[in-house]
C-alpha cells in the first residue's frame, strides 16, 4: 500500500511477534471494527539494545520497501523526543515523551515538524499505570500481562485512543483515530505513536 493509502482508515489492529533478538510488530488496517481486519499493510522492527533507537516500518515482511521510521535524536532519549521520517528522510513529524509528567502515568506529545502541537495521548487509568510501574520492578515482570489504554486529545477535544490486549501468547493492540475526522493526523505519524507507546515504553 501506498503511503497516501494508510489516510482512507482510522482504525488499524497492531500485533507483536515473538522474536528472539528484535521486536516486530504487524500493522492492519480495521474499517469496521475489530472483526473485519484487512491484510497486513505495515511491518514494523525494533532491534533489542540498540544504542539508538531506530525503528522502521516496511511494506511486508521482506523488509524490501521501507514506507517510514522512528528515530531518536540522542543515545540517551529519557524524556526525549523522536523524529518519524518518511522513506526520502523528510520529517513527518515528532514524538516526544513527557518524562516528568510520566513518573506516575505515562505523557506523549504528537507534534507537528515545526513542533506545533496536535495531540496528547496519556494514560487512561491511574491505578494501572502504578500497577504497571510496580511490576516493572519485579524479575520477569514483563511477562505479567497488564492492559493499558491510552487516551489521545486535541486540546479538550478527544480523538481516539490505543488499546492492549492479550489474544494467547501475542500481545495485540487497537490504534482508533476516528475522532480526527479531519485527518490532522498523518496516520503514519498515529501508527508511530502506537509502536512508540508499546516499544519505547519503558525509555
């Protein structure tokens, strides 16, 4: 699918495959809920330890084509911010994670290239986040399965929002944009987020 192809949707299934040395992540589109997932349109990497983190998406899983990618401006990203660039380098837009508001429930800003401003997405529930935080601390904690849902606003105005779920022994999410009616949002940009609110979770 061509890059333009991902604005017709709002809704997209994001699944996480299980590997041993890079997380993958398999993006579909869901134009009417989650019983009528599309085909794949999106496959997304992140090599494990990596000093930097550079996240690319491609169009299937021979990694031929690259649509997109996530990339941070510094080794050490605490509270940092991350540039998503279409396949020609050009900047689509930026992340950035809001350490301080973090410590007790998770902050991401979705800015524009010039750094304006579109969304928040934030942590729904307040006791989840400490339980999720709680957890981190314990060995093998990641393996304890906690659902989070995160709220995404527009000023006052809310948007959408990105879901986890726990279908067997894969981790799969729900990115629903359709409160940008206006399509404000690159749905490049929106898939970002989601990949960034699971793989750069813990940064």
């Amino acid at each position: 699918m061509a890059e333009q192809g991902l604005e017709q949707y709002d809704r997209f299934r994001i699944e996480q495959l299980v590997k041993p040395v890079v997380n993958l992540y398999r993006i579909s589109p869901q134009p009417g809920g989650e019983a009528t997932a599309l085909p794949p349109v999106l496959f997304a990497r992140q090599k494990r330890m990596a000093f930097r983190e550079d996240i690319r998406f491609f169009t299937d899983e021979t990694e031929a084509e690259e649509v997109f990618r996530i990339k941070a401006r510094s080794v050490i990203d605490v509270g940092g911010r991350y540039d998503v660039h279409n396949a020609a380098g050009q900047t689509i837009g930026v992340l950035e994670h809001q350490f301080r508001k973090s410590l007790l429930r998770t902050h991401w800003r979705v800015l524009t290239p010039a750094d304006e401003e579109l969304a928040v997405a934030q942590e729904k529930h307040q006791l989840l986040a400490l339980l999720r935080r709680i957890v981190d601390f314990i060995p093998y904690g990641e393996l304890v399965p906690i659902p989070y849902d995160f709220l995404i606003h527009e000023g006052d105005r809310e948007i959408g929002h990105f879901t986890r779920k726990f279908l067997g022994l894969r981790d799969t999410y729900t990115l629903d944009l359709s409160g940008d009616q206006e399509k404000r949002i690159d749905r490049r940009l929106g898939i970002a987020l989601a990949i960034g609110l699971d793989a750069l979770q813990n940064r």
